[in-house]
DNA sequence: CACCCGAGTGAGTGTACGGTCACTCATGTG
DNA sequence: CACATGAGTGACCGTACACTCACTCGGGTG
C-alpha cells in the first residue's frame, strides 16, 4: 500500500513542472516549489533530497504527458499515412502546449542538460518522443527528424515571443505552424 | 578618441560570452565574467552597470560573429541556388559552432527570454540572422524557415549530447546533419 | 495505557551573490 | 606645484537560497 508520502511525491513533482517551467531551473527556489505544493521546504527535500532529483521528476511528468497526447493524436489518424499520422500528433502535440508550461520546461531543460542528471533525464524522454513518434508514425526516418526539428522551431517561435512581433522575418519562421485558438 | 573604457568593453563583452554560454544567465556569476576578464567584479558593474546588461552585450558579441559566418558561407557559393546558398551557410555555421560556445549561449538565451531586455537582445539577433539568410540567399520563405527549423535541431542534438549516445532515436535525430572533424 | 513510527514543520546555518562605495593611484594640465 | 579626472579595486552589505535538524503531532499496535 502506498505511504501517504508516495502519494504526495507525484504531487509535488506536477507543482515542480509549473514551478520550473516559469523560472528554470536556478531560478526557481524549492521554496517556491514548496509554496506551489502547499506544503514546508523541509519535507520537500524529505521527499526529494536533492533539488535536482525535483526537476529530474518534473521532467518526467512533462514527458509522460507529451507522450500521451502523441498517442491521442496518433489514434485520431489511425491507419493513415505516415504523414497524417505525423500531422495529427503534431496537431495534438500544438493543442497541448498552448499554456506553454510544457513548452518551456523542455527548453529549460535543454540549457542545463551540462548537468549529468538532467541530461540523462532529459535524453531519456527525447528517446521517448522520438521512438514513439518513430514507431507509431511508421514513418521514415527524414519524416520523424523534420517533425522533431520543426518542434524545435515551434519551440523558439514561443520562447522568444516571436509571433507577436508581427515582422516580416517573423512571418518566415512562423508561417504555417500551427497554433490553435 | 575611446576611453580605455570603450576598449576595455567588449574585451569584458567576449569574456562574459564564454561564461554565460557555460553556465547560462542565473548559472553565471558576475565574479566569473570578472575573472574571466582578469579584472575586478566592481568594474564590470562600473562597465555594465546591471547583470542583464552584460548578458545583452555577449548576446550581440554571438549574433555579431554568427552573422559574420553565414555571410562567409554565402560568399563560398555566391550566384549559386538558394538551396546551394542555404546548405553553403548551414556549413559555415556548423563549422562555428564546433566549440559549443555561441550555440549554448542561444539555448541559454532561449530559457531566458522571459526577461524583457533578454528577450528582445534574442529577437534582435534572431531578427538579423534570419533576414540576413533570407536576403543573401534569395530563397523562399519555406525554404528558410527550414533552415532556421535544423538549426534549433542541431542545437538540441549538441546542449543535450545526443549523438554520443548512438542510440536508434538518437540516429534518427541526427542523421544527415553536418558536423565537421 | 505505553510505545512507536511516519508525517510534517520552524527555526536555523553556512555560503554565495548582486550591487555599492569610499578609496588609491596614475596621468595630464594650469 | 596644486589640482582635476578617469581607471581600477577592496571591503563591505543585505538578502536569498540549498540544505539540516531537532522537534511536534496523531494514528496505529501491544
């Protein structure tokens, strides 16, 4: 049976994941991921002993998400095409992002991946992505890294706050991304 | 005529390039950039007076000599296709970027482009290297937007080490793309 | 009842960092 | 000589943060 601190831990990780997606990860204090979760400093190093062990954690959540609405997105476009398999994730995947907290702790992620554990947390759900992307899409090999590498670029367009500009080179490297509502 | 001040600038410039792109912005001290720079924390402040100044100056030390690449690259297939142009200063980048140096400091800049000044010394470069491309190689608007999409490929493959791992998803990811040596 | 054990916290500790300021020193100028 | 000016720094301040620890409380068990 689980401990009532089993049942807290993947609490306090879905409050890391916001809480770390705002301010990254050295400018987010466990204080703040404390405050989020309602609960002292202290137990949460009690359940996480380090602050890395916090952020490996919500990085976990961020890609268990991800990876669901891929599959959403995938079943929508069940025994189409690679390309509309992949079109149809990439739709799921828009519609996900669109509070942009899942967004921006993968970029966050990426700038502190120097960090041993981070970058192993981090490559761990990458490989995810990908080999369900690659898998489920049935596609080939140059499909699934231009799906990948226009997910970059989808998350640069949003970091940056470059849809807002309305400039012209603004226009080329957003055009065509999708972005419901 | 120029104060030693003036001089001494964008040699505290290049330093604070190189320790930003190692530790990020909130990863950085300003005592690193003062040591880097072998002088006293107290006159970078007297030089920059805030931290988010320095971080701007080094942002446009990186766009500076990047923009410089691509135009190198540009000239080595000068009156060729756009295509030709684009895949000569995607050459001429991936060269550049061999030390790491100015691709991590544009992670870096991504996870910090909340903060107003961060963010628009990021859309300012962004904004230059993009026109540039677009212009100097007279491609199409999907072409170049392509360009800049395996770019932010290529910098998820180096900040998080992927094509180390060798891995099948790692080789999907990354397959085709340059790097030199 | 006595006892234990996990949940949860208040109050700290050491350290490090952004920023300031009063100061020294060298150079040039009347 | 007296004096101004800019380069450059040491010592400091307030604050904030990662992490610790001794403690309390409440529910279960003999």
């Amino acid at each position: 049976m689980l401990s009532t601190a089993d049942i807290r831990r993947p609490i306090v990780a879905a409050a890391a994941l916001t809480a770390f997606a705002r301010g990254g990860f050295h400018g987010t204090t466990v204080a703040d991921v404390a405050r989020d979760a309602e609960i002292s400093p202290a137990y949460v190093f009690k359940l996480f002993p380090r602050k890395e062990l916090l952020f490996v954690a919500a990085l976990e959540v961020c890609f268990e998400r991800i990876v669901a609405a891929l599959a959403a997105g995938a079943d929508a476009a069940e025994g189409g095409s690679p390309e509309a398999v992949l079109d149809s994730m990439g739709d799921a995947y828009a519609h996900l992002i669109r509070d942009r907290t899942l967004l921006q702790l993968q970029v966050h992620a990426q700038s502190v991946a120097d960090v041993p554990e981070l970058g192993d947390a981090l490559r761990a759900g990458l490989a995810r992505v990908t080999t369900f992307a690659s898998e489920r899409s049935a596609g080939s090999d140059d499909q699934v890294q231009r799906f990948m590498a226009f997910g970059q670029l989808c998350h640069l367009l949003v970091t940056a706050g470059i849809e807002e500009s309305g400039e012209r080179w603004a226009q080329v490297l957003s055009h065509g991304i999708r972005h419901p509502e």
